[in-house]
C-alpha cells in the first residue's frame, strides 16, 4: 500500500495479494563423461516443473545448453578436450526461472574412443580406433574366458595388437581413455565411456576387415 509523508494510508490495495513461488537452487550432485557427452545430476526440488541447465568455459558468460523435467540432462554438443562448468536453475510451470544458480561443477570433457578398424595379421588382431582430444593415454580391454573384461595395454597411440590369440574365436575389445595421472576418464563408476565390437579370428592371413 502506498505510504504519504506522515506514514498515512493513502491508497487502497489488491487485497489478494501477488504471490511468488521461492525455490532454492539446485546442487549439482555429479558430472560424468559418458559415452556422447556430460551427463550433469542434481537434486530433486519441491515445487519445481522443470529445470533449466547452463555452462560456460573458464570466466565467461552462462549459456544455457537445455532443460529437464527430471534430475538429469546430458550436454552432447560438448567438444573434446574442453573444460566446462555447468549449474543448473528452477522453472515454474509456465517456464520462466524460479530459483537462482550457484558456481556449478566443472570437468574437462574427452569424448569416447571409436574402434575404427581391425586387421588380422601374422601374430594376431591389431585394433584402431578415433583420437580423442583432451586424453593422456589408452587403456585397451577384452572379455576374457570369465566373461569379465580385462585390460590388455595402456599406450599413447591410437592402434594396438593383441597377440597370442585362438583360431576361430571371436573377441570383444573396448578402450577408455585415460588422463595424465592415468586415471579413467568418466566420473560415475560402471559407466564405461566406449562400447566394445566383437571381432572374429578366422586365420593368420594378414586380410583386414571392417
């Protein structure tokens, strides 16, 4: 209501009042390489309809890349290589921004290795896959006769050969990419960042497959 110079009453007000719907801001609870982006996670609140998702690169500005109605959002136009910080903001139900943001999570994105090729050669399978920007090393792995995955090397080329291999048996590779320290390069455990192919061994004569 408006107030005169004495601190009198001197207009009438809107007796329903204007409401405003205070959320707190979201916190981001994770940030993962996964295998075609950042997966961002963050807590669930009350009274929203939908989150919106931001990030920016070292000092500048909050771009938002997306929105959610759930607690996760993966930001797929990431670039290998780069460093992103990402925070995350409330809607209400008509869209508009119901919370403010805070400093977010930051993580150096390195995208997922592709095996490009195999080719069977004299002495067994040598395998190739994409460069990764942003990645130190390879960690090479296969599904061994357990039907556990078990590491084979850790190079810093983009091809390795695995040796000593049986006739007739088909194989299953993946790589990972790793970071300076040697550390796997995802945040959530179990999430593997590439997807392994099956590979046939059928004989030693050096013929290259797709």
């Amino acid at each position: 209501r408006a107030l005169d110079s004495k601190g009198n009453y001197v207009g009438v007000f809107d007796v329903d009042g204007s409401k405003n719907l205070f959320l707190t801001t979201p916190k981001i609870t994770s940030v993962s390489n996964i295998n075609g982006g950042v997966k961002i996670k963050w807590n669930k609140l009350g009274g929203a309809s939908g989150y919106r998702v931001y990030r920016k690169e070292g000092n500048s500005d909050w771009t938002s890349v997306g929105t959610a109605e759930g607690t996760t959002f993966v930001d797929k136009k990431a670039v290998s290589g780069k460093t992103y910080t990402y925070t995350v903001r409330c809607l209400d139900a008509k869209g508009n921004l119901a919370s403010g943001y805070n400093s977010g999570k930051s993580i150096k994105y390195v995208k997922a290795p592709i095996i490009t090729k195999y080719v069977n050669t004299a002495t067994g399978t040598k395998i190739t896959w994409t460069k990764c920007a942003g990645a130190a090393k390879y960690r090479i792995s296969f599904i061994n006769s357990k039907g556990k995955w078990q590491k084979l090397a850790v190079v810093s080329s983009t091809s390795f050969t695995h040796e000593k291999l049986t006739t007739g048996k088909t194989y299953t590779y993946a790589v990972r990419c790793l970071d300076s320290k040697g550390n796997l390069v995802f945040g959530v455990k179990g999430e593997l960042i590439s997807v392994g192919k099956r590979f046939r061994i059928n004989d030693a004569s050096g013929k290259e497959l797709a």
